[in-house]
C-alpha cells in the first residue's frame, strides 16, 4: 500500500483552476419554467459585458427552496440581481455558445 499525498483545498477560488470571466453587469432577467412532471422554475439570467462581446449567467432556482424568488401567474415578480454597472467575477465551469451568444451554465460568483 502506497502512501499517496492526499491533495490540499485552495484556500480560496481564485488559486482553484478554472475558467474566469470578469464583466460589467448590464441586465437581469427571470422566466417561469414549467417541467415536464408539473413543478416550477424560475430560469434567472445576468448578462455581463465583457471586452469585447457579452456572455449570460444562467441560472434554474426552485422558489419553493429559495425564499428570494416570487413567482406570481407566469411572471417571477421577485429574483435576486447584481446592480447595474458594477463590475462582477465568475468562475465558470460549462459554457457553450447558443445562437452566437456565450452562455454559462454552471457557474459561481467571486466575491
């Protein structure tokens, strides 16, 4: 039986590897999604623009676990949202493009 180093957590995430984007935030969105099964999702979106282009932030949040979403009829009234024209930080862990947007899926904000 080997003795093998048994790898140290980064102390913070910014020493973890990772794709980084940094941008200015310029819109929130949020849609109501409706699965298959019956139950609900509220599809929060940032888009953050970058030099040069812009990517979007997507989240799907289940109001039912998060008490910051408010979904009245098919519009969520309430969401969480970056202020405008502030400068933001991501590390992203998937991102595609969609219809010539960048799009990241899972992602999660530095602070």
């Amino acid at each position: 039986m080997a003795n093998e180093p048994t790898p140290k957590p980064a102390a913070n995430r910014l020493e973890q590897n990772g794709l980084f984007v940094r941008g200015v935030a310029i819109s929130n969105t949020a849609l109501k999604i409706t699965k298959k099964d019956g139950g609900i999702l509220a599809l929060v979106k940032y888009e953050l623009a970058l030099e040069p282009g812009t990517i979007v932030l997507q989240q799907f949040i289940d109001p039912k676990e998060n008490p910051q979403i408010a979904i009245e009829g098919d519009q969520v009234t309430k969401f969480p949202t970056l202020e405008l024209y502030k400068p933001y930080m991501a590390k992203v862990s998937r991102m595609e493009e969609i219809r010539g947007q960048q799009t990241a899926t899972s992602w999660e904000p530095i602070v």
